[in-house]
C-alpha cells in the first residue's frame, strides 16, 4: 500500500512508436501514467485497448503477442535480454516499438 506521500508523486513512462506503429497510433510518443511499476505485457494490452489500429498491426492474432512483429526495447535494451514481456517497467522508464518488416 502507497503512502500519502508516495501517492502524490507522479510516475510516467515513455513510449516511442516509429515507422508503421507511429501511423497505426497516430502519433510518435505518449506518456502514461503509472500507479508504481507494471509489467511491459499489461502496459502493451492497455496501448492497444486504446487503438484498435495498432492492435491489428502490432500484435500476432493468433499468439496476441507483439513479438513476431516489434522489437520492443526498454530503456534502450532488446526486451529478449530483459525478462520479455514480464519485463517491469517504472517511473521515467523508455519503452520503443520498431516495426519488423516481414518478407518472403
């Protein structure tokens, strides 16, 4: 449980879409708020709650999982040497969406 202290400080993390991802979202960057710190997963799920565009480019449809298309870096560090999706992001933290382009 917060303090009263601890709740009157206010905590945001940084997110960055580049190229395709920034379109789908409509804008480059945004910053959230957080209650303390929160897993990348249920910081993602809540980014693609709110558009349902990036939803449909970012995340695998049948793994619902932005890994097959995004590198997703946390503080300028690949989330696959971090603890993946699990991974726990806090005050002043960087999260960045790079697009993978697919080709065949």
């Amino acid at each position: 449980m917060k303090t009263n202290r601890e709740s009157k400080i206010a905590q945001s993390v940084d997110v960055k879409f580049l190229g395709a991802f920034k379109k789908a979202y409509g804008n480059g960057q945004v910053s959230l708020q957080l209650k303390g710190k929160e897993k990348l997963a249920s910081i993602i799920q809540a980014i693609t709650d709110s558009s349902p565009e990036l939803r449909r480019i970012l995340l695998d449809p049948e793994l619902e999982d932005p890994r097959p298309n995004a590198i997703i870096l946390v503080n300028r560090k690949e989330i696959g040497v971090l603890n993946g999706l699990e991974t726990e992001v806090g005050n002043r933290d960087e999260i960045v969406f790079i697009p993978v382009i697919h080709g065949g």
